[in-house]
C-alpha cells in the first residue's frame, strides 16, 4: 500500500473544490467583462437549477448516500 490515508483525501479534495471555485470565479469575472452575463445574473441560474436539479444528480452520483428531499438553500 501507498500510506495514502484520509488525510491526503480530504487535503486532495479541498485542493480540488478551491481549483474549482477559482476556475468558476475568472469564467464568472470573464462573462461579465464582456457582457455576456449580468453581475449576479449567474447567481440567480445558479439557484434555480440547484432547486431543480439537485436531488437529482445527488441520486445519480451516489443513490445510497443521498435518499433526500432537496435542502432549502443552497
């Protein structure tokens, strides 16, 4: 075995959902320099395809895990 352990998991994981969130946030930023977007317009797409389509893909990616109704906020 590796000694890959819970530790390098979640430090990977973190290290990849802020990669995301920087990579989002320039797409965003981006968008909006050239008026593609409106600020705060993707916020709003956001929150309503989160209320659409969150249970969903939560039974898709992980069934046993995710037998939900949706949260309220996102």
């Amino acid at each position: 075995m590796t000694g890959f352990n819970l530790f390098d998991l979640i430090w990977n994981l973190s290290n990849e959902l802020i990669s995301a969130r920087v990579r989002m946030r320039a797409l965003l930023e981006l968008l909006e320099e050239k008026g593609i977007l409106l600020p705060d317009e993707f916020d709003a797409r956001a929150r309503a395809v989160w209320e659409r389509d969150h249970a969903e893909l939560a039974r898709e990616l992980a069934p046993e895990l995710f037998e939900f109704e949706p949260a309220d906020n996102p």
